[in-house]
C-alpha cells in the first residue's frame, strides 16, 4: 500500500523510474516495526521478519504521525480531486536536482522544520563544474546545508550540516548534523554520544587534511571530499554517526550538489564569519574570487583613523 501510494506521487512528478524509490522507502519506514531494537546500519542487506506480528497501533502511528506519509497524502489526494496543496506541503526542488522527488522529500522531512520551506542551490557539478575553489567559495556562510554524493559506483549519500561551512583545522558542527543514503538504501543516520567531530573544513595547511568531510576522526571521516577535486573517500565505520560505510572507499566524485536550507544568512552574521577568519584563510578564499564587503569597510575605517590620527599630530605640532 505505501509503495502504490509512493508510485503515485512518483507518477504525479513525470518521473518514471521511481518504482525502485518507493520500494526503498518503504522498506525505510518500517524499519523500527519489521527489525525492532536494531541499528539501521546493522541491517543493510537484510529482509525483515516476515513472520512478525505487527501491531495495528504501529502502522496507525505511522500514518498518522510520520511526516513523509502525510505530506505525499497530501500532494496525491490534492491531485485527485483538484484540491489546493495545504500550506503545509513541502515543495522540494526535484527538477533541479539528480534526486528523485520521494528521495528529497525524505531529506526535506528529516532536517529541522524551521528549515524546510526553503531550498537554494548553492553549487551543483552539473552547472558549476569540477572546482573545489569554486565549491568551497560558493557553500561557505551559508547556514545549514544538505550535501548530496553520486560516487563512481551509483552509491547516491550525504549529510544534513547544522553549521555554516568554515574553513580551520578543527571540527565543528552540533548534534542536529547527519548522515544519510539514497541509495541503494532510503536511510537516516543520526549522530552518537562519542564524539562531536560532526563537520570539517579545511585548505592549503601542509599537516592537516584539505577538503571537507563529516564524521569520524582526520582520515578516516564518514564521507571525505578531497581538495583535489573529484577524489572521494567513504569509511567502513564511523563513531561520529550510526552509519555504515556510505558508498565507494576509495572512489570518483561523479556528481555533487550542495543545498542551503532555510533563509540565507544575516549579512552582519556572514561579515563576522569572515573578520574573524585566519588572515591567510582570507587570502585563500579571496584567490577563489571571494570578495569580502565587510572586511572593506573594515579597511576604510583603519585608513579614516590613520587619517584621523595624522591630522590630529599636524595640528599639536603645529
């Protein structure tokens, strides 16, 4: 019933090759009913219980309290009897995307509500093309984003970032931060207790990792972008996230978008961001093509109170 129910809204979208999708999501939200107490990454691969008896009260919940499910009602019923879509229908950018609508829809309602009304593509390999200066300049101060991998064997994952993109040799980041497939799995992985190394960001430092990864320790992250652009790299574990490994361990980049989600950020907020930044960082980013209004304004104040300065020396000696 969930999979027809996915397939029609699949069917709504104009996207025909769906069926596999709905069958993956499916299979995602009745997890907790058909491998009750177990880890998600512990049953990848696996077929449920089917002797199981499921209690009616589960699948009454999950109708009634699981956001995927009421927002694809939602856009069904509306289509069918030419209804107008409640306010509370999440639209998600699928046209935009290598993501089918479901497998969006799925992300959209496992990140924070206050974020989901608002999707803006910040890069994309398909209309930006294969440049990590180009990446790091454009996801950089954005607030919370969504990074979504196509590697080199069809294995489509990600995170959900909670911070703002920075660059510095430390890790950041808050527990709101996860992982996720899309496939060949419909899964979220939520983060653990163990440590908090949830983001990371970094360029041209000669003894730390360069590029930007989530999870796990330097060198072994959950998913890891190299700065050399196109080189990915995804561990077999990772104590930051329950996740298993996510796709290829040593493998290509093969498309990559980076949604940010909500409003954009204050511009006093993204100003302090860059003040605050390491000078050489500044450098860096401003080889990329950053330009830095704030830091400017900055550099007009010194020059005015230098100026400030000579004049009032001028007219004491004088």
């Amino acid at each position: 019933a969930f999979s027809s129910l996915f397939n029609a809204l699949q069917k709504i979208h104009k996207e025909s090759d769906g069926d596999q999708d709905a069958i993956k999501l499916t299979d995602s939200l009745l997890h907790d009913i058909l491998h009750k107490g177990e880890k998600r990454k512990n049953t990848i691969g696996k077929t449920g219980d089917e002797t199981i008896e499921v209690d009616q009260g589960d699948i009454e919940n999950l109708l009634s309290c699981n956001p995927v499910i009421e927002d694809v009602l939602n856009q069904v019923i509306s289509k069918c009897f030419m209804f107008e879509s409640s306010p509370k229908h999440s639209s998600v950018p699928s046209k935009e995307s290598f993501c089918s609508t479901l497998q969006l829809l799925f992300l959209n309602t496992s990140i924070p509500h206050k974020f989901k009304d608002q999707w803006r593509l910040l890069f994309s390999t398909k209309t930006d093309g294969e440049s990590f200066s180009k990446f790091a300049g454009s996801i950089m101060g954005q607030g919370p984003t969504v990074l979504i991998i196509k590697d080199n064997a069809g294995n489509v994952f990600g995170g959900y970032a909670s911070d703002s993109w920075k660059l510095g040799p430390n890790f950041f980041g808050t527990t709101d931060c996860f992982l996720f497939h899309l496939h060949p799995h419909i899964n979220i992985y939520d983060s653990t207790p163990f440590n908090q190394n949830f983001q990371y960001f970094n360029l041209k430092q000669k003894t730390m990792p360069n590029g930007l990864g989530q999870g796990g320790q330097l060198d072994y992250f959950g998913y890891w972008l190299d700065s050399e652009f196109g080189v990915l790299k995804t561990s077999p574990s990772c104590s930051t996230y329950h996740s298993p490994q996510l796709g290829v361990q040593e493998g290509k980049l093969e498309a990559l978008e980076v949604w940010g989600v909500g409003p954009e950020p204050d511009a006093d907020e993204l100003a302090g961001s860059v003040l605050n930044m390491d000078p050489e960082l500044q450098a860096v980013m401003e080889m990329m093509g950053k330009t830095f209004h704030s830091k400017a304004i900055r550099e007009v104040d010194k020059k005015e109170e230098e100026e400030k300065e000579r004049r009032e020396e001028f007219e004491h000696q004088s």
